[in-house]
C-alpha cells in the first residue's frame, strides 16, 4: 500500500476538512482542554475570514469549524516558518473573535478562539526539548490571570518523538501519523492500524483512494513548495550578504572616525581605510 503524506495541502484538508471525527479527535488531543472542555461535536466553517470592509485582507485557514459552545477553532498546517507566520496567526485568530459580534450581539456573549498550528520547521531551537507551545493573554506577573478569547498553540513537528509525550495516547498517535507517513512508509506502525481514529485516515491518505485531478494537486503543491523553499532561502542569502557590506561599511567608517580623532589626515586616513575623501571630510 502506498501512502501520500498527510502534511500535503490537499491530504491534510481530506483529512480534517472532511471528516469531523477525525478533527474532533485531533483537537482534543493536541489542545490543552480540560477534561470538561472536552470537544464533543463540531459544524465546519468557511475556511475563507473575509474582511469588514473593502481595504480588508483576506485569509483563508486550512480548517475552521465550531462546537455547540460556540467555541471556535482554526487549524493551519504550516510547512515552511517564517517570523510572519504568527502575525498571520494573530490576525486569523482575531479576525474570526471578532466576527462574532454583530449589533445583536452583547460583548459578554464572545467566545473563545483556540488556533492549532502544525508547523513542519524547528523555530525555537533554544528549547530542544519543547515541542508544543501554548499562548493565553496572561498577566505579566500572575501568569493563571487569564483573559479569555483567544488561544495559541504552536506544534514543531520535527521535535516530536514517540516517547515525548506519555499522558496522552491520541496526541502521540497524531504526532506519529503526521510525522511517519509519507509515500516513502513501507510498514505502518501496528498502534496507527489498531486505533479507529488514525485507521481511518490511513485509508484517507492511501494513493489509490485519490482521483487524477487529486494526484495532479498533490504534485503540484510539492512543486510549488520547492519554489517556495528556493525563494526563501535566496531572499535570506541576499539579506545577509546586504547585512555584511553594510557592517563592512559601518566598520570601515568608524575606523575612519577614531583616526579623524587621533588627528590622521584626511589623504592618509582614504589610503588606509579606501573611503574616498570627500567621504571622510563628511564623517
């Protein structure tokens, strides 16, 4: 049997996207809900936070949905990180607490938005150890002074390990499924075929339950994500290189200034320094 990863735009939608089960038993067990907070059913949302007002942005989420609660939830599948992607989280997140108030509506009816973000890269890699963040509006000294509304939780998948997390079986059989299955899987681990949930969508994922149009998707997206990576990576290249001359020239100038100080002239301090005059009678 031959898998497609799950991490894949089109695999992560089918998977999340369409079968409420599924999401239910992903939420609950990667966000930090307590036992009475447990969700128990959803209804999907457009994935589409269209703005108030026409000088708005959109942004579309890979998943949105809500519980009897009226508790909303936004779940990304992030591939690539950058520092923006969590102004972007903010920003969903926002957007769609804000959207429930109408002029109806009174302030003390808001509920809360929980945002799950899956995130293929390692970003704080000054804790090795940590993998799952959580974010809540705290007070600056008393940290269980909560503001309720909105809620953060940041996944880096490629710190997970099986053995990281023992209290919570489905959160380790999630982790696993979306770290261990791709189109190079030969032998799926026994736990992932023996539970309902991740059974499920193993057979979600398998190549031959995907249409033409749907492979076409998925080869597309990991051509567009190549592309994306390329760019990426050159953008922060250039970035640096720009830093080092413009260090390079700041240096050159501050040398330039002490000599000014010590009483070099002007002709000796562009021979040493290869700043041209006019340059230097500037500093």
């Amino acid at each position: 049997m031959r898998y497609l990863d799950p991490k894949a735009d089109l695999t992560f939608k089918k998977i999340f996207g369409e079968h409420k089960d599924l999401l239910i038993s992903l939420l609950n067990a990667l966000l930090p809900l307590a036992d009475d907070e447990q969700i128990e059913s959803v209804e999907y949302l457009s994935p589409e936070l269209v703005p108030d007002t026409y000088v708005g942005k959109n942004s579309i989420v890979d998943v949105r949905c809500r519980d009897v609660k009226n508790r909303q939830f936004i779940v990304e599948m992030q591939m690539l990180w950058t520092e923006a992607f969590k102004q972007r989280v903010l920003f969903n997140a926002s957007k769609a607490f804000v959207r429930q108030l109408d002029k109806k509506r009174k302030y003390e009816f808001l509920q809360p938005v929980y945002s799950l973000n899956l995130v293929n890269e390692i970003f704080m890699k000054e804790y090795p150890d940590e993998f799952i963040h959580n974010y809540n509006v705290v007070h600056e000294l008393h940290s269980d002074e909560v503001i309720e509304g909105l809620h953060f939780t940041f996944v880096e998948l490629p710190k997970f390990h099986a053995n990281s997390i023992k209290e919570k079986k489905m959160a380790v059989l999630w982790l696993r499924f979306l770290t261990e299955i791709d189109e190079q899987t030969k032998q799926v681990p026994q736990e992932l075929l023996d539970n309902p949930e991740t059974s499920k969508a193993l057979k979600t994922v398998e190549e031959s339950a995907m249409s033409k149009d749907e492979l076409l998707a998925y080869e597309d997206f990991w051509d567009k994500l190549g592309a994306d990576r390329l760019l990426f990576v050159d953008s922060n290249r250039r970035s640096l290189e720009e830093g080092r001359a413009e260090g390079r020239a700041e240096g050159r100038a501050e040398v330039a200034r002490n000599l000014l100080r010590m009483g070099m002239s002007v002709e000796d301090i562009s021979k040493a320094t290869g700043i041209p005059k006019k340059e230097i009678e500037l500093l």
